[in-house]
C-alpha cells in the first residue's frame, strides 16, 4: 500500500479510467460504424481500434511525460521517465491528484488522448488510406494532442493564464473538430457523400456506450470520490438529456419527424458541450449548455456543412468541435465558485477574466490544430498519400484494405 493513498478515490479513478476505455473500444467503434456504409463497417471500426492501441503504447514511452512533465517555457513537459521507467517501481502519489497512484493519473489520462484520436477517424471514413491512418496517429498524438495537453491540463502557458479545461472540451473536442476539419478539407468528398447508415442499431449501442462511459469522463475528471464527482455526473447526464430533446425538437420543426440518428447527435452534443464545465456549473446552467450546444450543431450539420461543401462525414466538426466551443464558452460564464473553489466564477459572477481566458484558449487551440494537422496531412499525402483508389472507395474498403466483410457476401 502507498503510503497516503485513499482507496475509495483509487477505485473510483479505476472503474472511470474503464468507463472511459469503454467509450473508444467499443463506444465510438460501434458509434462509428452502424453510420456508414456496410462495405465499410469493419475499416471504421478499425480506425478506432487501432488508434486505443497506438497511442496506449506511446503514451507510456513518451506521452505522459511531454504532456505532464515539469514544465517548459509554457510549451511542453520534460521527457523525465522515458518508457515510464522508474514510474509503477517509484509507488508514489500523484502530483496532480494525490489521493491516487501516479500510474493511475497516468493510464486515465491515456484514455482521453486515445478517444480523441479516434474522434477525428469518423470525418475520414470511407476514404482514408489505412496506411495513412497508421501514419497520422502517432505524428498527431506527438505535434498537437501532447502540446494541447500541456498548455491546458500541464502547468502550460494557457493553464497558468487561468483557463479553465475540466474534462477535455477544448484538449479533446476542439482539438479533434477542428483536426477533423482539416483533414476533409484536404481529402475532399467521398463519391457517394450521403450519411447511409447501414444499421442504426450498432450506432444506438455505441451511443449508449458513450452517455454510459461519460460518466467515467467526466466525473472521473474530478480525480476522486467527491461531492464534486457527483455533481460533475448529474450536470453530464442533464445536458446530454436536454441535448438530445432539443435535437428532436429541431428534426420536428424542419422535417416534421423527429429521427433517432438525430436523438442521438443531439446526446452526443449534449455530452460534448459539458465536458469542459461539468465541474464548474450546476444543473440550470447545463441545462443551458446542452440546449445551446444541440441548436448550434444541428445548424452547423444541416446547413452550414451543405452551404460550405465540406464532406465532415460523421459531422466530427459539426457536433464535437461546436459543442467544445460551447461548453467552453459556457465556463466563462457559468463558472460558480459554489461547485468548485478553483474559481472565482465565471460572467454572471461578474468576473470578465475567465471568459476572454476561454475565448483565448478555444481560439489558440482551434488554430494550432487546425493549421498543424494540415501540415501532417499534406506531408503524410506527398509521401504515402491520403486517399484510397476510386476502385476501392466505391467497392468498400473492408474488402479491399482489409480482405474481410462485415456480413456474408452473397
């Protein structure tokens, strides 16, 4: 036994450290895959697969470290334990929650780069090479997610200016949207670009699997069996719920007919929108952000990604990076110092501070993913290039990438 160590708060951060593996294998995988088409089921369900497994190695030879490091000069953390070496023999309690082991810290905050990476696959679909896919996990983990990382939840310079991050809107959902923007601007349309889910089911099981791993996501990002833990899991749980019904409502009043794919963004959004405030607002003010987060992305999907012609497949940009910049925004100014003392409040605590914070932070992160993936993109589509043959597009990529079918051929 550590000595210090508390052991409710450990088997807290255990179980949400699996709630949260959950929600990438098999969460976004099934998500993801019941939303294309069938030719393409398994290739999707790869994506996701492949990333967890990635960046589950890399995070321990040398993620950890430059995202949780000793800070330097605002930008990184210092390569201090390479291979995690020294870390598991050391047993010692973590410095950012030190009720709790730091191997523990450390494998919960793998999960939230792995789910991102795989967040960014569900805009590429049905068109990346495999190859390329392999190529662009650990070059993105390394030049975008681990300084992001940092900056926010490190000790970096948007940290130490008082942005405030509690679970990943601005590291995980802003950073992947607008990744995911990127990546479709260059790989551009699909020949058949119409969303052709081919079994709903798989897609209602993933989400369940998400709304059910959030939990881990985000009360667990309150690093222990708190009251605060708590709170964090009714306000996720209000504004997924509230998000789905106001998706609903805007499928009636534009098609006359509520959809169930809608339902489901509309959770989706929801749930994305309060991961950056879960432990900073109360329940009205999730309510709020949920309701806010489901309009903002149902206009960008239905009439913002038509009118601009970019072919953001499973609306990565359209639903996680909006509802990032939502529930981002929504810190500054709902931020109650009466959920969490860590702050002073936000806008309607008449403090402006931390509202121009978060703007600053969504503005710095969206344009440093965004640029640098277009970098990594362009570099990875001159050497072993992006896109698969036409051939194999419009015949399916199970096939072709993989020699395997998701169903019988007949």
């Amino acid at each position: 036994m550590i000595p210090g160590i508390n052991s409710g708060d450990t088997a807290w951060m255990l179980i949400s450290t699996a709630l949260v593996i959950l929600m990438t294998i098999p969460g976004v995988a099934l998500f993801y895959g019941g939303l294309t088409r069938r030719e393409n089921v398994l290739n999707t369900i790869f994506l996701s697969f492949v990333s967890f497994a990635i960046v589950s190695v890399l995070w321990f030879i040398y993620g950890y470290d430059l995202a949780f490091g000793a800070d330097v000069w605002g930008v990184m953390g210092k390569l201090a334990n390479p291979f995690f070496g020294g870390v598991l023999e050391a047993n010692t309690l973590s410095t950012y929650a030190p009720t709790i082991p730091t191997g523990l810290f450390a494998i919960f905050q793998m999960t939230f780069a792995a789910i991102t990476i795989a967040l960014i696959s569900g805009a590429v679909v049905e068109r990346m090479k495999f190859s390329a896919w392999l190529a662009f996990i650990p070059v993105w983990l390394t030049l975008v997610y681990l300084p992001v990382a940092h900056w926010m939840w490190g000790g970096g310079w948007l940290a130490q200016m008082g942005a405030l991050d509690f679970a990943g809107g601005i590291v995980v959902h802003v950073n992947c949207g607008m990744a995911a923007l990127a990546l479709v601007l260059l790989l551009g349309a699909r020949k058949n670009s119409r969303l052709l889910p081919h079994h709903l089911g798989y897609s209602i099981i993933g989400t369940g699997l998400l709304w059910f791993g959030w939990f881990g996501f985000n009360a667990g990002s309150a690093l222990g069996a708190s009251n605060l833990a708590v709170s964090a899991m009714i306000v996720t749980n209000a504004s997924a719920a509230v998000g789905m019904l106001a998706w609903m409502l805007m499928d009636k009043v534009k098609t006359g007919k509520p959809t169930l794919l809608g339902a489901l963004s509309g959770a989706i959004a929801g749930l994305a929108a309060i991961t950056p405030a879960a432990g900073y607002v109360n329940f009205t003010s999730a309510m709020v952000i949920g309701f806010v987060a489901a309009v903002c992305g149902y206009y960008a999907v239905s009439y913002i990604k038509p009118r601009l012609g970019y072919d953001d497949a499973l609306d990565v940009f359209g639903i996680h990076g909006i509802s990032g910049i939502i529930g981002s925004i929504g810190v500054g100014i709902f931020a109650s110092p009466l959920i969490n003392s860590i702050t002073t409040g936000g806008l309607l605590f008449g403090q402006v501070h931390l509202l121009g914070v978060q703007l600053l932070a969504i503005v710095s992160v969206g344009i440093y993913a965004f640029l640098m993936t277009l970098l990594i993109g362009k570099i990875i589509d001159k050497t072993i290039g992006l896109r698969v043959d036409e051939e194999h597009e419009v015949q399916g990529l199970d096939i072709n990438l993989h020699e395997e079918s998701g169903y019988r051929l007949s």
